[in-house]
C-alpha cells in the first residue's frame, strides 16, 4: 500500500502571508499528532472484524487440529488434546504425498498455461485495433460468473458420451476421452481452471504493458529490432516485477481453489488436492464419507501456513520494487 | 500512464480477436445452447439449439425464484456490511494515524491469501456453538470476509490521493473527522464505493463454499448457487434444466459487466497490482 505520503513532513507550503497567519499558527498544535484517537477509532471496526471474523475463526481451526474431535465429541465439546498426533496420523496417511503431488501438478501446470496464454493475449491486445477494447472486455467474463456456473458447464462439455469436447476430437479422429474418470480428472480440472485463470493474467500483464514506455520500443525498431527481439529484450525483462506479482497470486488463489475441482468431480480420484480434501473431510462427502474434523484441521493448518508464508514473500517482493 | 495509442488499422487482428474471444466464451456459448435445446435433442450435442425450447426456464422460474431472492439479499447485505466497515478503515489508514499500521496491512495481505475452506473449517464450528448455522446473517458475514480486505486496499489507495489541503481545510472550518469523511472524503470516493460494492455483490452471489457448509439446511434461504448445487446432485441430472439454472445465475454478472464495466475493469486492475 502507497501510504508514503503519510510519512512527509507537513510542511507550510500553505501559509499564505498576511491576514491568515494566526489562525495558521494556532491550527498547527492539533496537527502535531494528527488524529490518533480518530486513527483509532476509524479502523477499530476493521480491528474488531478482523479478530471476530478472521482471528477467531482461524484460532479455532488450528485449536481443532490439535484436538481429537469426532462427530460425537464434536457436539459435546470436550475433545482430548491430542498434540501433534493428528498431524503425524495426516502426514503417515497414504493419501497425503499422492494429495501433495497432485496440488502441486495442478497448481504448476495451471499457472504456466494461464500465464503464457495470458502474456500472449496481452500482447496481442497491447496496441489497440478495431473492436479491441469490447473484446478485452469480453475476456473478462468468465472471470466473474459464479465459478459453479463455470464448472458445470465444463463438467456437460467433457461428458464421455455426448460432451461436445469428445465430439470435437472426434472430428479428427481421436477417440473419445472419459475426461471425469478417475484418471483423467486432474487433466479436466486442470483445463477448465486454466480457461478460468486466463482473465486475471490478461488483466494484470495488459496493465504492466501499458507501463513500459512506448520511446524504448521506438528506439528499439529504429535500430532495426525485430518484434521478437523487442519482446524478449524490452518487454519481457521490464514485465518481471509485474510477472512476480502476478505468479505469486495466482500460485496463492489456485492452492485454494475448491468449487470448480468439487463441482466437476468432488475431488474424487486424481483430481484431490489438499483443499478438497480438506473439504471432504470436514464435511463428510466425496472421497470422505465419514466427517473427520481434526484432519480436516490439520490439512487446513497447512493450507494457512502456506499462505502466511506467501504473504511474507509477497511483502518482501513489494518491498524490493519499491527499491 | 495515459499515452495515445494510435488505433491500429489492422483487419486481421479484429478478426483474430474476434475468433479468440469466441474460443474463449465458448464454453458459455454452449451453456446458452444447451439451456435452449429441448430435452430429447440435448444428448445429440447440436452446434445450435435446432429443438428449440423455453420449457427449461418456465420449469427454472418456478422452482428457483426464492433462491435468488436470497441471492439478492446476501448480496446486499454483503456490499453494506463491507462498505461499513472497509470504508472508515481506508480512511484512517490512508488519512490519519493508525498505531500498528504496517501490521493492519500485512494482515490485509494475508488476509486474502487464506483458503476458502479453512475460514469455512473455523466459521463452522464457531457457528455451531453460536446456533447461527443455516442463518442469513451468518452467510452475508462468511461472505463479507472475502470483500472486506479488497475493500479496504481499496479505499485507502484512492483515498490516500485525496489532496490534505482538503482536509485541512475542512479542519480549520471546524469540521470534526466524523464530518470531514462523511461530507468531504466519502463523496469523494464515490467511484471506489461503486467498485467495492459491485465486487461485494459478485464475489456473495457467486459463493459456493460458505453456503454449501454454513447453510446447507437452510432450506429455501439458501442462495442461487445452492439451488443450482440440488440439480447437479439429483439423480437423473436434467442437463436443460442445470443450464438454465446456470444462465439465470449469470444475469448478475452479465447486466453490471455491461452498464458497469468501467467499474470493474477500474477494480481489477487496482485490486491485483496496486496494493
């Protein structure tokens, strides 16, 4: 956040001469603490939120994972206090390191192809032609629609018998694929996630474009570069801080993605990741039939630790381009 | 920042935009398709609804009218309870002194960064205790957590541009800070408010985790989402139907994408670079 401008000396740029000058020096007391109380008091609503609503909540997620809570000691309340038990049983379970390695599959795979779609897109888009500024817009919108909406359409599409994706490759003669099956679903998922997170990399590297001065390309051409030089030497190296933001926030916003991967094959199969199982597990459905409260902790424990972790790279990449 | 770009004539890039942009929308090309096919056709996956038919909606419209007015509802009461609460909060943060600031705004970072799930883990078991499971009110406040920190990051970046002498000028005419935001900052930033509150809306009506955990008995106060959650979940899934269901639950997103789209593109870009 750009609050630097709260850190300047209020000088006494304004004091004009002449008649105002007492009021100007009286009115100065207050401002030499200005407005503490009223600081206070204009943020305690956001304070008192942020622990009611945020602080709370959390402290009670972890307080679970330490416990051992089961459907009948959840109702009663006094579930023993089982240490790190639960997160040694989570870690040794045989689902955990499969779970792992399929979030990070999806994860990776997912940022890569939205990034280089999106990088692609924005360049594309990065000098305005007929109809572009309408398009760009239309870009956006699978962005916003409620994400079941999304995923159930993309669940229909990749049906085996009559998905319209299996009649398109089949126009070509591939044979038809079953894209929500246990083996494939992480693939599915991945696509339709992939066609979800082309927006938000669109969006953020289109502005990072408009940043980059237009004189360097214009010296650039005049010493004869090609558009490929010039997007490798001056787009793509002046792009990294945006870049950084960019993957940062989208390796944070995928780990977390629940709705589209439960909606398209309630995580079951390849297509768990530690936040659908954790969804699972809480709730008792998918690939969880019995509701498994501390586990369900515990896997969410670690989702958190990840993104205080994130946080903390996040600021410290801010604080480096600001350099 | 604002640089003319002369406007290229290039034919080929429209018509290259326009093919990717339908390759892009397509999937919601086919929602449309198959909400429109009547049932018997929808099985032969025709590029086109040749069996055309309403008879999805007019099923739809009657079974799924209450949960969208709980939709609206939530959304609502999602977009006054994050505006009442982000707003004074962009203030302070932005405009006066604010103890432990660098704090508030790490903790807004993270804030965002935390899955869906644990808060709904957390929310949960606090609700149980409280007895507001399958509540209104406990979901417009599930669903303010996801608004909230954007909308202070929001408010305080603009706000933070608000010229002092402004505000010190309504000092020295005796203004207290209650009434320097009320009548001086607040419509101000009135063009931020419409951002964080379009968002409030979209991200409450589109929730599907918080209303399939904390309100899942709820009965007929559940929201869109849940409604169309019942289809995909019946036995027989009646595909026309679930697609209707799907393009009415888009509406939202649809009509303020078109009458307001600077709005928005103004909040994604402000929201994912700036802060």
């Amino acid at each position: 956040m750009d609050n630097v401008t709260e850190q300047r000396p209020t000088t006494t740029t304004w004091t004009e001469p002449g008649e105002r000058a007492t009021t100007v020096t009286r009115r100065r007391l207050p401002r030499l603490k200005p407005g503490t109380l009223a600081g206070i008091g204009f943020v305690a609503p956001l304070a008192v939120y942020l622990g009611a609503f945020y602080a709370y909540p959390l402290y009670e997620n972890v307080s679970m994972s330490l416990h051992r809570f089961t459907r009948a000691t959840y109702v009663t309340g006094d579930a023993p206090y089982a240490g790190s038990g639960v997160y040694r049983e989570v870690l040794d379970s045989a689902q955990f390191w499969p779970t792992v390695v399929q979030t990070l599959t999806f994860v990776v795979v997912s940022l890569v192809f939205q990034y280089t779609i999106g990088l692609a897109l924005a360049v594309f888009f990065e000098r305005s032609f007929r109809l572009s500024a309408v398009l760009r817009g239309l870009f956006l919108v699978p962005w916003l629609l409620p994400i079941i909406v999304s995923a159930t359409t993309w669940q229909w599409m990749m049906d085996a018998d009559s998905g319209v994706i299996n009649r398109l490759i089949g126009v070509f003669g591939v044979d038809p694929v079953w894209w929500l099956n246990s083996d494939n679903s992480l693939w599915a998922v991945i696509i339709a996630n992939i066609w979800l997170g082309i927006p938000f990399n669109l969006v953020i590297l289109y502005s990072g474009l408009q940043n980059i001065p237009t004189e360097l390309y214009e010296a650039a051409s005049i010493d004869g570069a090609s558009r490929w030089r010039q997007f490798r030497h001056i787009t793509f190296p002046l792009l990294k801080p945006v870049t950084a933001v960019t993957l940062l926030l989208g390796f944070v916003y995928t780990l977390k993605v629940v709705d589209i991967i439960w909606i398209m094959t309630t995580g079951t199969g390849k297509s768990q990741t530690l936040a659908t199982w954790a969804y699972s597990m809480a709730f008792g459905k998918g690939s969880s039939a019995v509701i498994k409260y501390s586990e369900a902790s515990v896997v969410g424990s670690i989702l958190l630790l990840v993104a205080l972790v994130m946080g903390f790279v996040y600021l410290a990449v801010q604080r480096r381009q600001e350099v | 920042m604002s640089r003319l770009r002369s406007v290229q004539r290039a034919p080929w890039k429209t018509a290259l935009g326009v093919l990717l942009t339908a390759v892009m929308l397509f999937p919601l090309y086919w929602m449309v398709n198959v909400s429109l096919t009547d049932r018997g056709a929808i099985r032969d996956a025709e590029l086109y609804p040749r069996a055309f038919t309403f008879e999805h909606y007019r099923v739809v419209l009657g079974d799924q009218l209450p949960y969208l007015r709980t939709s609206l509802v939530v959304g609502l009461g999602t977009v006054l309870l994050t505006l009442a609460v982000a707003a004074p909060a962009g203030y302070a943060l932005s405009k006066l002194r604010v103890p432990g600031r660098r704090l508030i705004g790490f903790l807004l970072i993270v804030a965002q960064m935390i899955p869906a799930v644990v808060m709904a883990l957390g929310f949960y078991s606090v609700y149980n205790d409280l007895g507001v499971l399958n509540t209104l009110p406990g979901l417009i406040l599930a669903d303010s957590t996801i608004a909230v920190p954007f909308g202070v990051m929001l408010f305080s970046a603009f706000m933070s541009g608000i010229p002092r002498e402004m505000l010190e000028a309504a000092h020295i005419d005796g203004a207290s800070h209650w009434r320097t935001f009320v009548s001086i900052v607040l419509p101000i930033s009135r063009n931020s408010a419409v951002t964080v509150a379009l968002f409030a809306f979209l991200w409450a009506w589109s929730d599907f985790l918080f209303a399939s955990t904390l309100n899942r008995d709820g009965g007929r106060l559940r929201p869109i989402t849940m409604g169309l959650y019942d289809y995909i979940g019946s036995q027989n899934q009646q595909w026309g139907e679930l697609m209707a269901t799907a393009v009415l639950a888009s509406i939202p997103t649809a009509l303020l994408l078109v009458v307001a789209q600077r709005y928005i593109s103004a909040g994604l870009t402000a929201g994912a670079v700036k802060d």
